[in-house]
C-alpha cells in the first residue's frame, strides 16, 4: 500500500505527525478511493469533497505552526448517514430527511473532530436504520467488498463496505439489534456495540432510544477499539449515557480471562463453516486463557420476541407523525415494519421492558457464573446472497429478519457489550464471525480477546484491500 492509503489508523497518524505525508494528500488519497467505489461498493450517499479538502488544510496548517495534534489528527473516515453536524444533510438513509440540514453537531462527531479526524462523506445504510441485510429502496444496497452477490449486512451497511472495501479506515455505525456486528460480520472487519450508555447518542437519529448505541467498525481491533475510547464517557446532552470513564487499556495476557463458549440457541442449526469457525476459535483460547468452557444459560425461547416488542413499539413512537402525514415516502418494507409497530399494545410493551432487567440478572448470574467473557457466533450461517434475503415487504420479511439477527439481537436487549470479529473463512471464501460478550462495562475484556483472535489466527483479510481493482462484475 502507498502512504496515503495506510493500513491502520496508528500508521496514519504517525505519517501525518512525521510530515511523509500530509492530510490533503492522504484526504485527497481517500476521496478518490470514495469516488471509484461508487459503482462498485455503493457506500455513499454524499461525498463531501470541498469541505474534507478544507478541514485537511486547516489540520496541515495546524501541524506547521506547532499547534497540539489530536490522537486523530488529519485522518480521513467517513460514518453512517445519521450523525448530525452542523450545516450538512443528516438523511438517515431515507427519502423524508433526504434535504434536512442539521443545525448542530452531534456529541460523536464533535468527539472525533476534536480528535482532529476529517470526514469525507456520508455512508449508506439502511433506511432509518431499519434492516439487517443492508438493503435501500431509496438508494440502493451497498455491495458487499467480498462478494458483490452477497449482503453488507445492515443497517450499518455503508460502513461495513467503506471499511471493508478499503476505502476508509474506520466508521461510526449504530446498533439496535446487530446493525454494527451484522455488517462487519458480513464484510470481514471488526465491531464494537458498546454497553447501553457507555457512547452519547446526542445529536444521533433515533431508533430504539432504550436500545440504540453508537459504535464503531474498522480493520482491525486496535483501531476500532480507539474510535471507542475517543467517543466514550459522560455527556450532559444526553442523560441516557453514563457517567463513566472511558473504556480501559487492552490486554495482551490472557491467563486470568474464564472464556464461556455460548450454547442453547447460539449453538443451533449452525452451518459446518460457523461451527467450525466457533471450534477453531475455542482451541485457539484454550491455549491462552485461564478456562475455556462452556456457558449455560437461561431459557432464552422468548427474547427475540421481547427484543423486537421494545424495539418496534419505540420506533413507532418516534416515527408516528411521519406515517400518518407521509407514509408513501417510506420504501416498502420499512412502511410495513412501522404498521405493525402502531399494533403493538402498550402493556405488551411495558412488560418487555419490565422483563428486560430480570433477564439481564439471570443471564449475567448464569452465563458468567465461570466466565469473565463469552464467545458466540455472530450468525448461525454464512454471508447470504442478496438475491435470497431482497424479500421487501412479503410475506417472508419477518421470518428473513428474524433469521438475521437471531443471534445479534439478545445481547441488544440485555444492553451487553459486544465486539465482533472474523474468524475463519468459509468454504466460499466467505468471512465468518464470532461475538465477543463481556459484563457491562468491560468492553476491554471483550476486545482484548477479539484482539488475541485476530492476531493468533492471522486471517488474511479476505483479499478485501484489493476489492477495488477487480473489474466489474
């Protein structure tokens, strides 16, 4: 790879601090990687070229007369559509927000700017971040890097595929039931879904706001662990998020860590490849942690179900007035999930969140009763083909989306933290993931562990760097 188009955000940084290179040079490196994926990734709705040249020019301006430099300083990335900053478009993926522009900043990206971090664009995702395979009526689906006949995963499909197909090093994407740990599941990078309350969500679109969090996607876990940390800690703009230092260093020691490998549901009806890669990853652990057995847990026959009562009935709340006034600017699956939203009860509601806690106890008490970690497979099978799970609104949308996030979208409920990493390689050459599950608030469990994977399996990136320079399909 040149200079301009490093391999991590560390060599980024330090070629920016050493003056090889500059930030135009490396900002301009990746505004053009943004404009010759357009066809082949689809990762952009909006590429902000003028305003990331100025922001790079102010930061290399910034290096020659001393000033302090940021842990980001000058670094190109590019986020999900629906992170407000002030005087740009915050679209959500959709045809309502598709002009709305924000007049303030969100909490996460003022974080990242203060880090000195440059964005270049507007990432694809699902529309409203409704959609776990990454599709868009209004803008099409982003591609996944690996292999275009197969799905980004979503919502946070932009990102996945922006980081993935090398056009950037990282991204912010957002998670309510697996939109972060689908897509890099799906594209062969790492995601972090941080503890319930550990990243402000100030200034963020909305879905489920007892559900949604903010995290990020990268190549590695070293650098997504580091966009964690930058957007972590306590915010007086939103009293949702916790008044919590941000997460701790990693570890590269493993022997005191309990791995608890996950079964009941998240053992079931696997496909060879993700049990395969579930077993390669537990002899790999075994090696290096202090135990790694397996993790009972409670009856976990209702959750999806309970997830998906508090998820829905809190997006028709906030979507209520735009699907009286609009409902024909929805694509059509997104109009169907909202109308079935406004028929969820509110004591059907109220009993979902109620029940919320106490499973959270009996998991916690159980699960990590011999654990201080547990790993669990990210899907039950491989990255499928867009052309199996474009359902729309038929009859089968509920079943493909449930099938989706069956194992994702538990951990969203219990408010756990999650990292997401690849582990092996199907026998398609398809990326296939573990979640990494730790107690609230130890995200650096979780990702040391990630971390210790990543580098004792040495997987060999899925060829995703070189995904744009193949020719078109």
């Amino acid at each position: 790879m040149s200079e301009t188009n490093p391999q991590s955000l560390h060599e980024a940084v330090e070629l920016i601090r050493s003056g090889k290179v500059t930030s135009v040079e490396m900002t301009k490196a990746a505004l053009d990687r943004a404009k010759a994926s357009r066809d082949r990734l689809n990762a952009f709705i909006e590429i902000e070229e003028e305003a990331a040249l100025a922001a790079a020019r102010s930061a290399d301006e910034a290096r020659a007369s001393g000033k302090a430099l940021g842990p980001l300083h000058g670094v190109p990335l590019a986020h999900k559509d629906m992170y407000d900053r002030a005087g740009f478009v915050t679209g959500c993926g959709s045809k309502i927000r598709a002009n709305k522009v924000a007049t303030s900043t969100s909490t996460v990206m003022q974080r990242l700017e203060m880090a000195g971090a440059i964005s270049i664009g507007r990432l694809n995702m699902s529309e409203f971040a409704m959609g776990p395979t990454g599709h868009n009526f209004h803008h099409g689906r982003a591609i996944n890097p690996v292999d275009p006949e197969r799905i980004t995963g979503g919502s946070s499909s932009g990102s996945g595929t922006a980081v993935g197909g090398g056009v950037v090093l990282a991204a912010l994407g957002s998670d309510t039931g697996g939109s972060i740990r689908l897509p890099a599941a799906c594209c062969g990078v790492v995601g972090i879904k941080p503890t319930q309350g550990r990243v402000s969500r100030h200034g963020a679109m909305p879905l489920s706001f007892s559900q949604d969090c903010i995290g990020p996607l990268a190549r590695s876990v070293e650098d997504a662990y580091l966009l964690l940390q930058l957007i972590s800690g306590p915010d007086g703009q939103d009293t949702t998020c916790a008044a919590i230092d941000t997460p701790g260093a990693l570890k590269t020691d493993l022997s005191s860590i309990r791995i608890g490998v996950v079964g009941g549901i998240f053992a079931d009806n696997l496909d060879a490849d993700t049990a395969k890669a579930v077993d390669t990853a537990e002899k790999v652990l075994t090696d290096s942690a202090k135990s790694v057995t397996a993790a009972p847990i409670p009856d976990f026959s209702a959750i999806a179900e309970l997830a998906n009562a508090v998820a829905m009935a809190e997006a028709g709340s906030f979507h209520f007035d735009w699907m009286r006034d609009r409902p024909d600017d929805y694509g059509p699956q997104v109009r169907m999930r909202l109308s079935q939203s406004l028929a969820i009860p509110a004591p059907i509601y109220l009993r979902a969140l109620q029940a919320r806690s106490i499973m959270l106890k009996q998991f916690l008490d159980t699960a990590f009763a011999e654990a201080d970690v547990l790993i669990a497979p990210t899907m039950p099978f491989v990255v499928p083909r867009s052309s199996d799970v474009d359902v729309g609104s038929s009859p089968s949308m509920n079943a493909v989306i449930s099938a989706m996030t069956s194992l994702t979208r538990p951990f969203s409920y219990l408010g756990l933290p999650v990292v997401t990493v690849p582990v092996g390689v199907s026998a398609e050459g398809l990326p296939v993931a573990l979640q990494i599950i730790a107690r609230p608030w130890r995200e650096d469990l979780a990702a040391s562990v990630a971390l210790h994977l990543q580098q004792a399996l040495a997987l060999p990136a899925f060829q995703l760097r070189s995904s744009l320079n193949r020719p078109a399909a």
